[in-house]
C-alpha cells in the first residue's frame, strides 16, 4: 500500500487532535475514494456527452457537492 502526507493548517490539526478516536487516514482515504468514484463517473459521462468543458465542470461540482453532504453525515 501506497503512503502519501497531507499537510494541515495548525488549527485543524489542533481540532483533530480533540478526536484522538477517529482514524484520520481512515476518513482521507475514504474522501479520495469518493472523489476517484466522482470523478470516473464525470469521466464516463464526459466521454459519451456532447456538453461542453464548462457544463462538465459545473455537473462535476454539482456532484462532488452531493458526494461530500453524504460523506459528512
């Protein structure tokens, strides 16, 4: 298994360390599982559409959007 490093501003480290419990590589990799499924499903779509670069990009938001309000509930 790959490993990679984030970098966090001080303050939202500070606050994750008041959640010594949760499994903060748990949760990055979950988020970027997510936005990889995101962003293939864009992909797919992209490649049989006949939209443009702008409706993909405000369709993309639209879906990372609802990818992240059901990530965080």
């Amino acid at each position: 298994m790959g490993n990679i490093t984030l970098s966090m501003p001080d303050d939202i480290h500070s606050e994750m360390k008041n959640f010594s419990e949760v499994k903060w590589s748990e949760v990055a990799r979950k988020a970027i599982i997510e936005k990889l499924e995101t962003l293939k499903i864009a992909e797919s779509l992209a490649s049989k559409s006949k939209l443009r670069s702008k409706d993909i990009d405000a369709f993309t938001k639209k879906i990372n959007s609802a990818a992240m309000k059901r990530f965080t509930r």
